[in-house]
C-alpha cells in the first residue's frame, strides 16, 4: 500500500467551505488514502506564512509537489 496523499485545507475563516469543496473532490479518487490537515482563521500574513512552511515542509518530507485549489471571494 503506498503512503497517504496530504490534503490541506486553508481557510481564513471556518474553513468548512473548504472542506466541503475538497471531500466532494477528493471522492473522486476512490483508491487513494488521504491524510487531512486544516488550518483555520488564516487571516494574517505571519499565519499564512507559517502554514506555508508547514506545506512545504511536508511537500519536501513526502516528495509530492502541493497541488493547489484556490476559492476566490467575490
């Protein structure tokens, strides 16, 4: 069985939109385990930074480029 896939979930809010929006994604690969980090109330620069290096980091560790989703406000 290969490693679980990290999937994170970056809101600057609840981050239950993202959730959702990421599970509805996520069914459609079946097969693939999946490891889920959210990280809610982002809404700072030094936040933002912070859950970047923790990205990163895990991308550098696992040896998988992050894939990025972005949901825009209008």
């Amino acid at each position: 069985m290969t490693a679980p896939r990290h999937v994170f979930y970056i809101s600057d809010r609840t981050g239950l939109t993202a959730e959702n929006i990421g599970e509805a994604l996520l069914n459609q690969f079946g097969r693939i385990e999946f490891k889920r980090h959210t990280y809610p109330f982002i809404d700072t620069p030094e936040k933002a930074r912070t859950v970047v290096e923790i990205v990163n980091r895990n991308a550098l560790e696992k040896r998988f480029a992050p894939d990025c989703l972005r949901q825009r406000r209008q």
